[in-house]
C-alpha cells in the first residue's frame, strides 16, 4: 500500500483535522485528487484560493477566489499541474486546534509554457468537521506565481502622489554578458 493511501486510510480511521488534512495534501497530484476529494472533502466546501474575487487573476489563473463543491478542488489542484511542473513542495509547519488546521511550507513551480522558476512560501487554513474539510483557504506569492506566466509587457507603477517616484516593472535578462530589458 502506498504511503499516498496509507495517509487517506488514517485520517478516515482517525477523522483527526490534521490527519484529514495532510491526508489531503499527500494526494494533490493529478491522478490522485479525485479519489482523496471524494473522501475527505465534503460536498458543499469552500475552497479560497489566493484572494475572495479577483475577475483579473481569475484570467491567469482560473480557479482563483472562492468557490463551492467538491468538483472545485478536483479542478484546482489538477489545473496546478497542468499549468506548471511542481518541483519541490514542502511542509514545513502544521498546527491543529480544534476543527481548524494551519499549514505553513514552501514550493517551488515551473511554468509548463513559459519556462519560468518560482519559489513561493504557502499558508493554508482549513476547517475539518466529522472528518472531512468543509473550507480551505490556500495563500502564496500571488504575484510570482501569475508572473510565471509573463512572456512579455511591463508596469508602470505609482504608490505615492508624486509622479515623479512613478517606477516601471519589466523583465531583465542577462544576454550575452549584458543585462537587456525585456518588455
């Protein structure tokens, strides 16, 4: 039995927040989320993925905001990898109490198409009641995580009343031993 299944097979032994969780978390990729979602997550969760409405990142990444059913977190962890090449996730902090269980770690992705490398830190809240997750709120470094997708395009940024402290945001790389801005 794969450590995968042995993870599931405890938290619905144990309907423990945390075992539910992890559990969870040990059975994200493709070709195992279905089967943890539909023991584990209740019908009618919530899933908060990055912020609570975003129309605009909700383009770069579809599954941002909030959702309801257990269809929502089949979708957005198989979309994760789809959409990038998941190098590393790490979890290097759980704490449970109650029904209320907070996951702190690090990952990091590879955009499928646009070849670019992140690292982010990750924070997840989540409510478990009779064994199985009834909300989940997933945070990262939203803004590397949609950057990894840029191929082109720049920002001119204004955080204060003077124009004149305006900055631009643009990708640089290193060509030939120079540093070119790209944008």
């Amino acid at each position: 039995m794969s450590e995968q299944q042995q993870a599931i097979d405890k938290a619905l032994k144990t309907k423990a927040p945390k075992d539910v969780v992890l559990a969870f978390l040990y059975n994200t990729d493709k070709s195992r989320v279905a089967i943890a979602s539909e023991k584990l997550v209740a019908e009618d969760a919530i899933y908060t993925s990055l912020n609570f409405n975003n129309p605009e990142l909700k383009q770069i990444e579809p599954w941002a905001g909030t959702s309801t059913g257990r269809d929502v977190y089949i979708y957005t962890f198989s979309n994760v990898g789809t959409y990038w090449t998941i190098d590393d996730f790490q979890i290097t902090d759980i704490l449970a109490e109650d029904e209320t269980v907070a996951v702190f770690g690090q990952f990091t992705y590879t955009s499928v198409h646009a070849k670019r490398t992140f690292t982010s830190p990750f924070s997840i809240k989540a409510i478990v009641k009779d064994g199985l997750i009834t909300y989940f709120q997933f945070m990262e470094d939203t803004y590397a995580s949609a950057a990894s997708f840029r191929v082109s395009g720049e920002w001119t940024i204004q955080q204060n009343a003077d124009p004149k402290l305006n900055f631009t945001v643009s990708e640089l790389r290193l060509i030939n031993g120079k540093v070119i801005k790209i944008g």
